[in-house]
C-alpha cells in the first residue's frame, strides 16, 4: 500500500510547476498592457476631464502663457521710458560746461591742497599728521602704546586708510622730535623699512606736550563723519615747519621745504623778536657737504648742492 502513494506525490509536482508558470506569463501581459496604455495616455489629448480634476499635462503650458505675459509686461515699460526719455528737452552745455569744469576741478584742486598734500604754516602738519598727534595725545597716559592701536584711533579723524597713517607717523618717529619710539623705526641712512605697527609702540616727547597742545585756545571742527572733534590747527609755539621740513605734490601746487638745524632756528627766532635780519640754511640729519650758494633763501628757483661722506669701518 505505501508504494501507490508515493508514485502519485511524484506525479503531482509537475502539475503545480505548470501552473506557476502560467501565472506568471498572466502577469507579464497585464503589464504590458499597462504600459501601452500610459504611453496612450501621454500621446493623446485630453478631451474631457472633469472640472474638480487638475491636469498634470496643462501645467507646463500654463507656466509658459505667464512667461509670455511677463515678457509683454516688460517690453511695454521699457516702451514707456524710452518714450519718456524722447520727451525729454536737451540740456544745453555749450555755455556752462567751461564753467562746471573749473567749478569742480577748482573744488577738487582746494581738497587736495588743503586736505591731503600741502602743511599748514601755522604749524607745520598736514592734516594727518595733524590727526595723528592729535590721537597720540587722547591715548597718552605717560606709558608706550602699540603704534596699531595709534593708527586704529587715528582712524576716527582720517578717512583715507590706516596704510597712510602707519606711514606717516614713520615719517614723524624717524626725526627723533615729537614722537619717542620704541622698537625697530627703520634707519634713514640705509633704507631698511621698519617693523610691522603691531611689533612698534610709541608716545609723546617732553617737547611736543610743551609746545604743541593747548586746549584753551585751539580752534575745533567735526571729523568727517560728524561724531568726533579735531583741530584745525595747534597754537605751536615753535616754527616746526622749519625744522621738519616737508615735501607734497598736490594739484597744480607741490611744497618742497628742506629740514634746519634745531638751534639755528632758534637763534633765528630769536634774532626775528629783536628785528634783526637772519640767514638760516637747511641742515640735514644725515650729514654730508653742502654747498648752498645759490640757495636765494629758500624761495622759488633757489636749489643746493649735497654730498655725503662715506666712511668705511672696519670688517
């Protein structure tokens, strides 16, 4: 009896492979039916379609309508100006350019004068060297400050950037007057730049607390931005153009003054109160020959004849 049975187990697994098999093929047609009939779908046109309903496919052509309105849009405003720009009368230059010209060149030419290039005879600073003692003295309490922190509050009255600043309290600093440095300052005689601002500090000089600054009686105007004060000039109670000097090219004007000796000039100020002529020749911290005959005391035309002296040490 076991035997029957088990040939009819055998004989009933192929039958349910068979049947496996025709499902899937089923499945496989319904699918590609499905496809065709979306391929369908995408290539015909919608006729009918409820109202409730959107449609996915009129997206893009709704998108596309309002581009086009928008272009119409801007074209018709740039229809407008360009209109309202024909309507406009022509301005007539003939007569007034000479004259805006000079307006304005004369404007930018004082600036420059003023403002940047040229001192100020009463005493002897341009404006940012005038800023920067200025600064120096809001910040000094007797000890040395960072030269970068100098130049970052000399900021507030100079608007013209903190490389021009650093460079010209170098100028200051190296004339050993006015300014007490610490630190490497460079070297006039042979070129080497100096350190970077944050590696400097300095202060202000016995000399230039005595004779630069009094409150009392200088004359105030507002910095550039209208939130800070400023001098426009120090009360100095000593000729420092003089002893600086000073060399600025501006617009149509350029200021050469050469450098004096610390004690003839006050030799000479001394003979000017006793109304007494004086002769006073530029004198140079660097020394050397000088040969100032044709000097014509210091005004226009007049020039000298330098050498220096080179002495060699030893090795």
């Amino acid at each position: 009896m076991p035997a029957p049975k088990k040939k009819a187990a055998k004989k009933k697994a192929p039958a349910k492979k068979a049947v496996t098999k025709k499902t899937t093929a089923k499945k496989v047609a319904k699918k590609k039916t499905v496809k065709k009939t979306l391929k369908k779908t995408t290539t015909k046109k919608v006729s009918k379609k409820p109202s409730n309903q959107p449609d996915l496919f009129d997206a893009p052509a709704e998108d596309s309508s309002t581009e086009t309105k928008v272009k119409k849009e801007r074209a018709k405003s740039r229809a407008k100006k360009t209109e309202a720009s024909d309507n406009i009368p022509p301005v007539d230059l003939s007569g007034n350019l000479d004259e805006m010209y000079e307006d304005w060149f004369l404007d930018y030419a004082s600036y420059v004068i003023l403002e940047r290039a040229v001192p100020h005879v009463n005493d002897g600073f341009k404006p940012v060297q005038r800023r920067i003692m200025h600064s120096i003295n809001e910040l000094d309490d007797g000890r040395y400050n960072k030269v970068a922190n100098i130049v970052g509050n000399t900021m507030k009255y100079h608007p013209h950037g903190d490389a021009s600043i650093g460079d010209a309290m170098v100028q200051i600093g190296q004339k050993d007057l006015l300014i007490d440095t610490q630190g490497n300052w460079g070297n006039i005689l042979t070129g080497d730049p100096p350190a970077a601002p944050r590696y400097i500090e300095a202060r202000l000089t016995p000399f230039a607390k005595d004779i630069v600054f009094s409150p009392k009686v200088t004359n105030w105007k507002k910095s550039y931005d209208g939130r800070n004060n400023e001098p426009i000039t120090f009360p100095v109670k000593f000729p420092l153009l003089l002893v600086q000097g000073v060399e600025g090219i501006a617009v149509g004007l350029s200021c050469k003054i050469l450098p004096h000796n610390f004690n003839e000039v006050i030799d000479g100020c001394i003979d000017a109160l006793r109304k007494k002529k004086t002769n006073i020749l530029p004198d140079f911290l660097q020394g050397g020959l000088m040969d100032a005959s044709d000097y014509n005391g210091g005004e226009r035309g007049g020039r000298i004849r330098v050498r220096a002296l080179i002495n060699g040490g030893s090795k």
